[in-house]
C-alpha cells in the first residue's frame, strides 16, 4: 500500500509540475537492469500490484545512471551486481502510466549479496514466460529486447 501511495503521490507532483511549467518538463530519467541466470531473470513482485518490474529506479540529482541501477538493485535485491553491457533506450509516451519518463536499461550480472525483500516487493526469479502479460510499464519489450539481443535506441 505505502508503493502505492508514493507512486499516485509522485504522479500527482509530476502533472502539478507540467501544469506550472506549460509542459516544458524534462522526462524523469529511470534506470533498470535484467540479469539473467540459469534461463531466469532477476525480477520484483512489486508490492504495488502492478505486477513484475524489473530491478531500477528513478535517477537521484547527484549520482549517475550506473550508479542508480547498482544502487537500486541492491536496495531491491540484496545483491550487488556489475553492468556487463546496454540492452536500450525506453523513450515511448505512455511506458509509465505515473508520469512522462526515459529509462535505460542495463545487462548485468551477480557480484554478491542474497535476496531480500524491500518496499518495493518481493525479489525473485522467473522464466520469461512465466511473467510474460504480468510486467509492469514497459518491462516486458525490455526482457525481450534483451532475449533477441535487440539493441533498442529510440
């Protein structure tokens, strides 16, 4: 419930700021990673019943991109993870449906750590095709982009 709440709060800031701006608002920057093991991808069962998410998150003022994803999966995960290579650029009107954003995604693997749940919801590991209709945002072409080794750039 308190995701939810942070998600219906932040999308309600985000459309406040569009309004005072005239819509002349950059996109909020977000970033992921898919890792793959043994077939299976590192996912959240997110606590906000959105669905499967992958690891990530929103870019903070004074870190960049890579440093967000390793953050964030770690704060999700519990593990610690290297940045291995760049499955795209998710740019669309509508990936969102909180607010306007960009989110790039990384391939990663495993450094450390062990999974631990977060209020972001549960870590865990899933064939594709058992989450395939149940991703959140735009998730899905992501861990497809990724399958096909489709390099997506706009």
């Amino acid at each position: 419930m308190k995701e939810r709440v942070k998600g219906w709060l932040a999308a309600f800031a985000y459309r406040l700021i569009v309004l005072c701006t005239f819509g002349q608002i950059s996109p909020i920057l977000g970033t992921g990673v898919i890792v793959e093991r043994e077939g299976k991808i590192l996912c959240i069962e997110r606590s906000d019943g959105r669905g499967y998410g992958l690891p990530g998150g929103i870019v903070r003022s004074k870190e960049t991109v890579e440093q967000c994803v390793l953050r964030e999966t770690y704060e999700e995960t519990g593990y610690r993870v290297q940045i291995t290579g760049l499955v795209g650029i998710y740019s669309s009107h509508g990936r969102d449906s909180r607010f306007r954003s960009v989110s790039i995604t990384y391939k990663g693997t495993v450094l450390s750590g062990s999974l631990h749940s977060s209020g972001e919801g549960r870590p865990c590991w899933q064939a594709p095709a058992d989450i395939f209709g149940r991703m959140a945002f735009d998730n899905e072409t992501m861990v497809k982009d990724f399958l096909s080794g489709h390099l997506r750039l706009f």
